[in-house]
C-alpha cells in the first residue's frame, strides 16, 4: 500500500510546478521593465515543461499500478 504513495508523490510535485509556472506566466503577463519579462518567461517555459513531466510520470505509475 505504501508505494501507492510513491505513485502518486508526482502527480502532487506536478500540480505545484504547474501552479508556480502559472504564478511566473501572471508576473510576465503583468510586468512592464525588460529585466523582469524575460526571466519570468524563460521560468514559465521551465517550469511548464517540468510539470507536465511530472504529471505524465505520476500518472503513468499510477494508472499502471491500479490496472494491472
């Protein structure tokens, strides 16, 4: 039972990276000096593609463990 809590352990780390990308997306989306924009940009891309990484493992772990 516990390593079900494993498997789920990413989908929880997905869904905050998911939640913070979207805090960097409004800080670009709001911003207007250059040498804010940027950073907070290249941090959404980051964070987006982690999160989605994330999400695809935990969610792989999970549905693998309960289906078969």
């Amino acid at each position: 039972m516990w390593q079900v809590y494993f498997f789920i352990l990413p989908i929880g780390l997905g869904i905050m990276t998911l939640v913070a990308s979207l805090m960097c997306l409004f800080a670009y989306l709001m911003s207007n000096d250059k040498a804010t924009r940027l950073p907070a940009f290249t941090w959404f891309k980051r964070l987006l593609i982690v999160a989605f990484l994330l999400l695809s493992v935990g969610l792989f772990m999970t549905f693998k463990n309960f289906w078969c």
